[in-house]
C-alpha cells in the first residue's frame, strides 16, 4: 500500500541562523582580506559567494 508522504518543516531558527552564519563568515573573510592587502572586489565578491554558499549550508543541513 501507498504509504502517507512525510514532510520535514524546516523552522525559522534554521533561516536565522543560516543568515547569522553567512554574515559573520562575510565579516571574518573581509578581515582576512584585508589583513593580507586583498582588499579588490573580486576578493570580496568571492567572500560573498563563499559566505551565501556556508549560509545556504546551515540552513539546508539543520533539518
């Protein structure tokens, strides 16, 4: 027989802290930047692509 479909609800703590954790890796990766003289837009672009990917992560993985 066809079982029922479950589906997992992902809560707000999970966005919010997705978020906080995209935000204060873009603030870390800026710092090192910076400290190394890497300050271009590109270096902070690819901080920004790192840091939305690492948020993305937290908030698909804390199911």
């Amino acid at each position: 027989m066809n079982q029922p479909r479950v589906r997992i609800k992902q809560g707000r703590a999970s966005l919010i802290g997705g978020i906080a954790v995209a935000l204060a890796s873009f603030i870390l990766w800026s710092g090192v930047a910076r400290e190394f003289g890497a300050e271009s837009a590109v270096w902070i672009i690819l901080g920004g692509i790192v840091a939305g990917g690492i948020g993305i992560w937290i908030r698909v993985a804390d199911l």
